[in-house]
C-alpha cells in the first residue's frame, strides 16, 4: 500500500514562494495519477492539480498560471511549485495517488500566506 508523507508547507508573505514535496514509499507510483487537493478552515476539501503517469497535468482556474505540478518518477515524488501566492492560497495541502479509482492521502502540509 502506498504511503504518502508531504513536505514544505509553511507561512509566506503575499506574493512569495513555496514548493510543496510529497514522497511515496512505494515502487509502482510511476504508473498512478497523482496530485494534490486543499482545504481551508471551514470549506471542503478542493481540488488544486493533478498529473497522470504521462505528464498531462490539470489545474484549478483559481491556481491556473501560478502553480506547476510536477513528478520524480525515479524518486517517487510528485511537487507543487506554487508562486505569486495569495492569503485565499491559504489551506492544508494534501497529496494523493490515485489507484484505480482507490484514492489513498498523505497526512497534510499547512500553508499560510500571511502579511
């Protein structure tokens, strides 16, 4: 069973940086969809981005020419470059894998993006 740990979330300035890391443990990642998903405080869970085993990726409209979703297939990662980032950003950021239809979440990575 795959297990997911995510990383580098944390408290930014409007208009900055982060790159989020989620690493998987097991062998097989390289061929699942995998991406990411957040939840603010009193909202569902969102959708954010995705990128299947090709490369193709998909986007949220409200993330769409500010975040880049990318995959290590050699080192079972899968990051979110997220730039020009805004206070609405912020969330708990969850990465998933998807396993035929099976989706299986990593524990979360708090970003806030405060002035």
């Amino acid at each position: 069973q795959q297990q997911l740990v995510e990383s580098g979330g944390g408290l930014v300035q409007p208009g900055g940086s982060l790159r989020l890391s989620c690493a998987a443990s097991g062998s097989i990642f390289s061929i699942y969809t995998v991406g990411w998903y957040r939840q603010a405080p009193g909202n569902q869970r969102k959708f954010v981005a995705r990128i299947i085993n090709g490369g193709n990726t998909l986007y949220a409209d409200s993330v769409k020419g500010r975040f880049t979703i990318s995959r290590d297939n050699a080192k079972n990662t899968v990051y979110l470059q997220m730039n020009r980032l805004k206070p609405e950003d912020t969330a708990v950021y969850y990465c998933y894998v998807d396993i035929s239809g099976t989706m299986t979440w990593g524990q979360g990575t708090q970003v806030t993006v405060s002035s």
